[in-house]
C-alpha cells in the first residue's frame, strides 16, 4: 500500500479511544507504580513526587507505542477482512 493511501491509526474510531485510554491507564499506572515505589525507599515527599510523575510519563509514552504497534497490525488485517467478505457477497449474488 502507497504511503498515501496507507490508513492512519488516528482516524480509525475505535484505536483512538483505545490509544487515549492506553495512554491514560500507563500514565496512572505508572505514577502510582513510582510513587509507591519511591516512598517504599524511604524518599520525600517532593523527590518521589517528581519521580512519579516522569514515571507517568514514561509509562504513557510505552503504553501509546505498544497499542498504536498492535493497531498498526489490525486496521491492515480489518480491511483485508472487510474486501475478503465483500468479494464473497459479490460472488454469492453473481452465481
């Protein structure tokens, strides 16, 4: 497929509310995860904070690119899907 023509995983509906829920749960996930974690080590309050939110951070950053590199996978497999059941339909009606 032409870069042209190629989907964006953006436009797609459902990954995107899939990607900005990814997003939202790595960044809470994370954050929790850090802080936890720093206060365990016996770290201030400041310091674990500040670890905790790069945590987030990075943790939302890992979560949208593992779910954009599985919907980069599906819509291809979706629309593939999709033309394969049409030609059945055209050909079921033609015969």
């Amino acid at each position: 497929m032409s870069e042209q023509n190629r989907p964006k995983v953006a436009e797609h509906p459902v990954a995107a509310r899939q990607i900005a829920r990814a997003r939202a749960w790595g960044a809470l996930i994370g954050f929790v995860l850090v802080y936890w974690l720093s206060r365990r080590a016996g770290l201030p309050f400041p310091e674990s904070g500040g670890r905790a939110l790069i945590g987030g951070l990075v943790c939302r950053l890992l979560a949208w690119a593992a779910v954009v590199a599985v919907w980069r996978q599906l819509i291809p497999a979706q629309i593939a899907a999709a033309r394969r059941e049409m030609a059945a339909r055209q050909a079921g009606r033609g015969a």
